[in-house]
C-alpha cells in the first residue's frame, strides 16, 4: 500500500521547478482513493456519465445548481454528452489557491440498453479526462498545474450492471490512458494529480476502496509502461454527509448516488423482447435496481386483446382489459415495482411498443380501484433502437408554426382520394393553439382551412427556424409496403417525417394531432407501432420531445389535451413529461363515454425537456367543447 501525498504536497507538485538535471525527470505521479461521502462538501471538478436521451438529474442535477444552470443550457442546446466518445465540461475557479478549481466533466455512456461494457466505460472516461485536461489548458494557461479530479463510480447502476471490479478498473485506466496521450500530444504540464472515487454509501464505498486495493497492482504496471507512477490507499477515506445505513439497491443512473438526492430523476423502465416472445423487464430506479421475466404469451394472444373495437382503430378499453394485461404482461414478483412507481421512462423495442402501456391497469387488491398508469403518474416512452442525428442544429428563437384543418383539395378542386370531413374542432383547436403560444412569448404563425394549402405549408417549415411544430388535421396510412405516412395535405400531398427531417434546424417539439398515424397498414403492424415508427424516425432527425396518437381521437379530446399540454408547458413552465400527464388528466376528466382520446397520445422524448417560460403572464385560454354528437374522428 502506499501513502498518498496531502493536498499542500499536491500544490507543490505543480510548482516544483528543480533545475537539477543530473537525475532523469521524476514520472508524474496519479494517486487514486476512494472517499465516503456526498458530494455537496467536494470543491473539484466532478465526472458523472450521462446516457442518450437523459435528462439532468441526480448528482448532475445538483452540480447545475452550483453552476449556475449551465449544465441545464448545455442540455437544451443540443451540446450535451451522451453517445460514448462526447464529454462536456463546465469549470469555475483555478485563478488562484483561495479559489479552487471545480466543476462537472460529463461524459457519454452511450444508449440506455445495456451494452456498456468495461471497454466502453474506459473510453467514456477518457474522452472526459482528456476534455477536462483541454478545457483548463485552454481556460487556465498552459502552465504547470496538477489537480484532483472527483468521480462517481459510472455504470454501476445501468442495464450493463457493471461490477465493482470492472468499474474501478475502468475509472484509474481511463484516466491514465488520458493522462499519457495528453502529455504526447499537448506536452503539457498540466495533469491530473490525484483521482478520488466518491460514493454515498460507506459499504459501497469500502468494496470499491477493496477492489482498488486488489487491483491497484496491475493498474501500477500498466501506469509505467505509459511513463507514469501510480500511487493507491487501499483504506477508505470519509467525509461529511456519508451514510451509515442506504435503502436497498445500489446506485444512481450512471453512477453512484453521491449527491444523496434523486429528486429530479425519472426512474427507467425498460422492456425487452427476447427470441421466444417473453418479455424482459429493468427497473432502474433511483437507488434500486430490479429485474423479472415475464412468460411467453400464446402466439396471437396479445393482438387478439387489442383488437380494435371500432373502425377507428381504438381499442375496446375498459377497467377489465387493462387489468388482464397487466396480469398477463407483468411477471407477478415485478408487479409491486410497477405498483410503486411515481413517473417513468418505458424503454421500449418495437415489439413492446406495441402494447398501450398507458392503459394497464395496475391494481393492487388490497388497496382498492386505481387508475390506468396514464391517468395515475406521468408516462413518457423512448425507443432503445434510436439512433439520433448527432450534430443537430437548434432553433435559435421561439418560434412555432401552427397547422389546422389544412385544404385537402386537389387543384381540380376536388378531395384528394376518399372524401375526408373538415375538423372544424381541429381549426378551433389550432387557432386556440395560436393565441396561446403568442401570449407566452413565442413567435407563432398559423395556417388554417384553406390557408394551409400544400405548398403554403411547406414554404413556412422553412421560412425561418421553429422551435415548435403542431399540426391538427387528418393523417394517412401508408399505401403498401414502403408507403408513407403522414398528415394530409392538397393536391395529393402528405407532410411527412421526410419533409420535417430536411428542416434546418429541427424544431424541438413535434406534435401530430392526427388519427390514423397509428393505423394498421397490412395487418401486421398494430397502431401504438406505428405510432412508434413514425416517432422513431422524428426523434432520429433531432426532434427532442413528439407526441402522435395510437389511434383515432376525437375533435372534442383532442382539442382539450392539445390546448392543456401547451398551457402546462408554457405558461407554467413544466417539463414535457408533467405537461403531457396533466393533459392526459384534464382530456379523461372532459371525455364522454367510450372516447379514449386521453390514453391515445403517446409521448416520445426526453421527460425533462422544457420550453422557455413565457415572457409575460397571460390569462388561461378557454377550451370549447365539441359537440356530443356527430363529432368527427381524426
């Protein structure tokens, strides 16, 4: 074991000049311990791991506070790590003794369906490291300067369920590796001095202090063979805010749960299709992790239950169907999980996105009657196939386009294929829309009835960058194998993902208030799929947050979701998520018998998003109801 060296020894480390030159240069020394404790009492720059497609929460949460909410502008900037090989760092301090250097280095762990291994988290390491060596070369001077560089223990919680072993082995070679080829190519005396591995719990925190100790060895051979000396503590070091006693489970997402707080977190559910049909389940919450596997169901079984009820392709939903599926979908020993769930992300394939998950009933007998698991915590859904447009320009402004009833005639004046009903509530809808997003601050253009003719339409997706998209009117299914799908438009036009993706920028929010987007084509797809696909290929482009109907909704909840997600978004400032469960709430609260309007919308995206707060307060905008009778289906 060896003695690490105390922080005014660190200091001199940077320092020291000698002009002997007889003896060979001494290596530059990293010394590696493991600390118990939270990380509020750390002043340092701290590496956390950030997964596609999640949101800023736990330590990164807590860390943005400290900084300023500069994490949080990273984020909605689309400058945010994620895949392996991407790293952000924000640093404050370092100009002097008294003050400091610290700050996060987030670095990317690739997507959330566990196939994070030891290679790739030693990459993802030193892609930070060596991001983190460059930002205080390039903030701070080139130089000398040795500094300690805090990290949590990445991985240890995520659907690779990494072990302890592989972990801190991963952290210390991640940041030599860096350490080396940064010296070879920068020439920099600038370097990482001292690595600390912070955990909350002191038991977790002493296995890892174990693990450091065994491994420290080899880690020691593979250090000077790259011209560095390692040095170790292999006895645990704790500080303020350790706990004596942790709830069951291991760790935050990404890393461990050193900040002690998991307030702002989305627990992740994910749901895998295996070769025989089963599916696999993953919860990842906060401080705990589980794992079942559902049995096998009868070929047919599932798409017979969801069979649509009408031909508007809804299904025939009630509180006995949503508790069959949740007996026959969800294994027995996960049941209370889901129970005990306050709001998740369902990760789901595109098999499992076939299953209306917001319908499920899951009801616990010895409570009493409960609601569908829309209605009870908010829900949003991310697919683990995504493979996201990784440079993808942001709109600058605020600026939204809002599409209503668009004319479907053709330039002969007649409808383009089968005669389709005007909306009438669509273009209320819209113009509500409209209005809203005015009085919040955002730069909206509408386009309604026989305004929104095909080539208008087009014109403004590219008259100037938008924030936000919204389309109220009639979808279309696709016309065969490798047909496309989207809105309708006049002279036997479609505004399709393809005419989205080639804007430039992407908005931010799409939301298709459409039916038969999620429409069966040949028999073989069910409406949430496609529903999933069309969400698929739109957060692919860039898109952060989409919102499309399974199936066929009324004017009437339609209108009530549409106009109550953007008065939760923008004039109350809630993330996607929270908007998108208060207006499933208010949609179910105004529906008539039968109409399932409110479980429709399916929500992709980042839970976290939010849109910038209005710039002025503005009073609620009413919302009329459509007819009870005659009401037409999108």
């Amino acid at each position: 074991m060896r003695h690490l060296p105390g922080p005014e020894a660190l200091h001199r480390l940077s320092a020291d000049t000698d002009a002997a030159t007889a003896a060979p240069p001494a290596r530059p020394t990293l010394s590696v311990l493991v600390r118990a404790g939270d990380l509020r009492g750390l002043a340092l720059p701290l590496l956390v791991g950030q997964h596609e497609q999640d949101p800023i929460a736990g330590p990164q949460a807590l860390i943005d506070q400290t900084l300023d909410g500069a994490l949080s502008d990273r984020h909605r900037l689309g400058l945010y790590a994620g895949p392996i090989g991407t790293a952000t760092v924000v640093l404050r301090g370092g100009q002097s003794d008294s003050e400091p250097l610290r700050g996060a280095v987030v670095t990317g762990l690739g997507p959330y369906d566990g196939t994070l291994g030891s290679l790739g988290l030693t990459e993802a390491v030193r892609t930070g490291a060596l991001r983190l060596l460059l930002q205080v070369r390039d903030q701070l001077g080139p130089g000398p300067r040795a500094f300690t560089l805090g990290t949590l223990l990445l991985g240890s919680n995520s659907a690779a369920n990494l072990g302890l072993e592989t972990v801190v082995e991963a952290l210390v070679l991640g940041v030599l590796q860096a350490s080396q080829r940064f010296a070879e190519v920068a020439g920099s005396a600038i370097r990482i001095a001292r690595l600390e591995l912070v955990e909350l719990r002191p038991d977790l925190a002493q296995a890892a202090a174990e693990q450091l100790d065994r491994l420290a060895p080899r880690l020691q051979r593979l250090a000077e063979h790259g011209g560095l000396t390692l040095d170790w503590q292999g006895t645990l070091l704790r500080s303020r805010g350790h706990r004596v006693r942790a709830a069951s489970g291991s760790t935050v997402h990404g890393g461990s749960n050193a900040a002690g707080t998991a307030g702002s977190y989305w627990p992740r559910l994910l749901v895998r299709t295996r070769a025989d049909g089963a599916l696999d389940y993953l919860h990842l919450g906060a401080r705990a992790r589980a794992e079942a596997v559902g049995q096998p169901l009868q070929p047919g079984l599932l798409d017979a239950l969801l069979r649509p009820a009408d031909i508007a392709g809804a299904p025939g939903w009630d509180a006995e169907l949503g508790r069959t599926l949740f007996h026959l979908l969800v294994p027995p020993d996960f049941r209370e999980t889901v129970r005990q769930l306050s709001r998740a992300v369902l990760v789901v394939d595109a098999h499992s996105a076939a299953v209306p998950w917001e319908l499920l009933l899951a009801e616990d007998p010895a409570i009493g009657p409960a609601e569908p698991l829309a209605l009870r915590m908010p829900l949003v859904r991310q697919l683990a196939s995504s493979s996201f447009r990784r440079q993808v320009r942001r709109s600058p402004g605020q600026a939204a386009l809002v599409i209503g009833n668009p004319s479907t005639l053709t330039r002969s004046g007649q409808g383009s294929g089968d005669p389709l009903e005007p909306l009438p509530e669509a273009a209320e809808e819209a113009t509500q829309i409209h209005r809203l997003l005015q009085d919040c601050g955002q730069a909206s253009t509408l386009l309604v009835g026989e305004e929104a003719l095909a080539g208008r339409v087009l014109r403004q997706l590219h008259a100037r960058p938008l924030h936000l998209l919204h389309v109220s009117a009639h979808g279309r299914l696709p016309d065969g194998p490798g047909g496309r799908c989207g809105v309708m438009l006049s002279d036997d036009l479609m505004l399709t993902a393809i005419e989205i993706g080639a804007m430039d920028p992407v908005p931010e929010l799409v939301f298709l208030n459409c039916c038969h987007l999620g429409r069966l084509d040949d028999g073989r797809t069910t409406p949430p799929q496609r529903a999933a696909s069309l969400a698929q290929t739109l957060i692919d482009i860039g898109v952060r947050c989409v919102l499309v109907a399974g199936w066929a909704v009324s004017d009437a909840g339609a209108a009530q979701f549409g106009t109550t997600f953007y008065r939760e978004l923008l004039q109350h400032g809630r993330p996607f998520g929270e908007a998108v469960f208060r207006a499933r709430q208010s949609a179910r609260e105004r529906a008539l018998a039968g109409d399932l309007s409110w479980g429709a919308f399916q929500a992709y995206g980042d839970p976290a998003w939010t849109a910038v707060r209005p710039a002025r307060p503005s009073a609620p905008v009413s919302i009329r109801s459509a007819p009870a009778a005659g009401r037409p289906r999108r």
